[in-house]
C-alpha cells in the first residue's frame, strides 16, 4: 500500500514539476495520469526484469488495488470544495433562478449531444471488421 | 461549563473535527446512496456537502478553518487523478476501438457545453462577468479557475458554478440518459465526464468501471479542448 501510494504521489509530483516548468496549460495530476499510464506500459511490456527490479507490491497487483481504492471514493474527495458553495450562496442569490436554469439546462443539453454523438457515431464505425481498425 | 466550552474552542480549531465531521456526512450518505440502490437523487456527494454545510452554519465556523480539517480529504484529488491511469490502462483495448465516437463526441460535448451556457445566459440576460465565468463550468475545478483568471474573471465564481454543474450533471445523468434509450455504458460514461467533470466521473465509476473508465478520459480531454475554445468563444460574441 505504502509504496503503491509513494509511486502515485511520484507521479503526480513529476507531473507538477513538468507542468509548471512548461508552463503547459494541463493540470499536474493530469500529467502524473499520462506518467503511471507510461509506467504501466513500460512495466508489462518489460515484464520479466519488471518483476526481478521492481517492488512486489507494484507488479503483483496491489499498485492496481490501491488505485482503485482511491476511485471507489472519489465522491469523498468532492465534499470539502463543495461545502465552499455553501458559503457562497449570497452570489448565486442575486442571480438565483436565471442561473440554475441556465446551468440546468446546459448540462442536459451537453450530457443528451454528448452520449447521442457517441452512439450514432459508433453505430456508423462498427460494420468494419477490427482488423480493418487498425 | 466554562471546561466544556474550553474543549469546544480547542476541537473546532484542530484538523481533527472536521475530517471526522467530512468522513462522517459522506458515510452516511454513501450508505444512504447504497441503501436506495445507488438512486441518482440519493448522490452522496450532494448530501454529504449539505450536512457538513448545516453543520458549521449551526456552529458558526468559517470555511477556511473547516478546510484545515478538510484538506487532507481535498489533497486526495490528485493522487486519485493519477489513479485514473490504472482502468484506462487496463481497458486500453477497449478505448483504443472506441477512438472515433470518442472524439466526435468530445467535439460536439464541448462546442455544445460551452455555446448552451454562453447563448443562453446571455438571454436571460445575466452580466458579462457571470458569462465568463460559466463559460468553462463543464470542466474540472482547476482548469475552469484558471481560464476564467487569464481572461479577466472571477475564479471564485466559476468554483462554485463549477460544482453546482458538477451535481447537476451527476443527479440527472442516469434518469436523462434512460430517458433518451442510452444504453451503451461507454457513451453514457463519456457524457457524464463531459459535462460533470469528476463529479460525473464519480457518478460513472458508482455504476460500472467501464463508464468510470471512459468519463475519466472525458473530463481529461474536455478540459484541454475547452481551454482553447473559450477563449475562441468568448471573442466571438462579445
């Protein structure tokens, strides 16, 4: 667990450390994303000395179980920057019933174009056998 | 009593209280969610933010002090984006086949987020500085504040109608997506991060990995399309 954390916090770390010094417009933890993704390439692609090199817990599964730990929660993590809305009803009070219509509706248009594209365009693509994807 | 009140001043002014108060909300909400079988109006997140909110409206604290407490739950956000890597990894397969439908409707989710906010705020009249700060709401918290800040916005004001989107989008996913015969856990995933960023993606990942899956690749590829087109956006109906 301990180190499976420490590999993540690696990640997210090194991502920082990239975004800020590029000054590239991507969140840290986002780049840290693309880092582990790497990693975990590298990993399975040289599995053998992956396993003699690498600490058990990072290549024996619990590295994935961590990760997963952590997005079974994910609500949690939501909590404490949404109790900041709390105390800043005053702003919405003023605009109140404009704005929670505009939002509402935006987000049920954006949600409805979003998966519709989705499925049309996947229905479109998918007489082609998968060898012919690639 | 003066000892009791003591004790009062010493616990509201230490971490300790409000990470339990925060653990506390959200596992009575999570329960609650999962007692209702996971019912889109029981989304423990929108609960669990309301029963610590009446808490420190009852005790009076100030949200900065609650935050001393509740940093160490915030922190976790970006370990658990770092985190996203290891189901996109090990659904790669399926995401790879996926690629064309994805980036279609990366597109049209994007130009439709960002135009539906702009367009209609604009006629129910609200001022320009709410325009530029609802511009970007789709989009994680991070990202939004930071393009509303370069154009000139108030950052404080997209945080909140960031989330306020975020609970939106994560309450009426399910019910809506029903409604339009949305079968296929990939689009529907891909819509809820989309539009609701992580709060969608947590939605997503409650109901099967391979829309958490794909609402985590959304909400990474929204927000950089987004970066670059509000701005585009914003200039064009100025």
């Amino acid at each position: 667990m301990i180190v499976s954390l420490a590999l993540i916090l690696l990640a997210q770390l090194l991502g920082e450390v990239v975004a800020h010094g590029s000054g590239l417009p991507v969140p840290g933890p986002v780049l840290g994303a693309v880092l582990m993704f790497g990693f975990l390439l590298v990993r399975d692609r040289y599995h053998r000395s992956a396993e003699r090199m690498l600490p058990k817990p990072l290549v024996q599964g619990e590295l994935e179980g961590t990760a997963k730990g952590l997005l079974a929660h994910l609500s949690l993590m939501f909590v404490p920057a949404g109790v900041g809305i709390v105390g800043r009803l005053d702003v919405l009070a003023a605009n109140g019933l404009a704005l929670a219509v505009v939002l509402l509706v935006s987000v049920v248009l954006t949600l409805s174009a979003t998966a519709l594209t989705f499925v049309a365009v996947s229905r479109l693509v998918r007489p082609r056998r998968p060898d012919e994807t690639a | 009593m003066t000892g009791e009140f003591a004790l009062w001043v010493y616990l509201t002014r230490t971490p300790l209280l409000w990470l339990t108060v925060t653990l506390v909300a959200y596992v009575v909400a999570e329960r609650f969610s999962e007692a209702t079988g996971r019912h889109p109006l029981a989304n423990p997140v929108l609960h669990a933010i309301w029963m610590t909110g009446l808490v420190l409206k009852l005790t009076g604290t100030p949200y900065p002090t609650y935050f001393q407490g509740a940093q160490f739950v915030h922190f976790l956000l970006g370990p658990a984006t770092v985190a996203l890597a290891v189901p996109l990894y090990e659904r790669r397969a399926v995401v790879l086949r996926a690629l064309v439908p994805m980036l279609a409707a990366l597109v049209v989710g994007a130009v439709t987020a960002l135009t539906s906010a702009v367009l209609l705020a604009r006629a129910f009249g609200l001022s320009h500085g709410i325009v530029v700060a609802l511009a970007p709401k789709s989009v994680t918290t991070g990202v939004a504040m930071g393009i509303v800040e370069a154009l000139g916005g108030d950052p404080t004001l997209t945080a909140v109608l960031v989330m306020l989107t975020g609970v939106a989008g994560a309450v009426v996913v399910s019910p809506l997506l029903n409604l339009l015969r949305v079968k296929d856990l990939r689009a529907r995933g891909f819509a809820a991060g989309l539009a609701a960023h992580g709060l969608g993606t947590a939605r997503a990942f409650q109901v099967s990995d391979v829309a958490g899956t794909f609402a985590g690749i959304a909400m990474g590829l929204n927000a950089f399309l987004t970066a670059m087109l509000v701005p585009l956006v914003l200039g064009l109906v100025k």
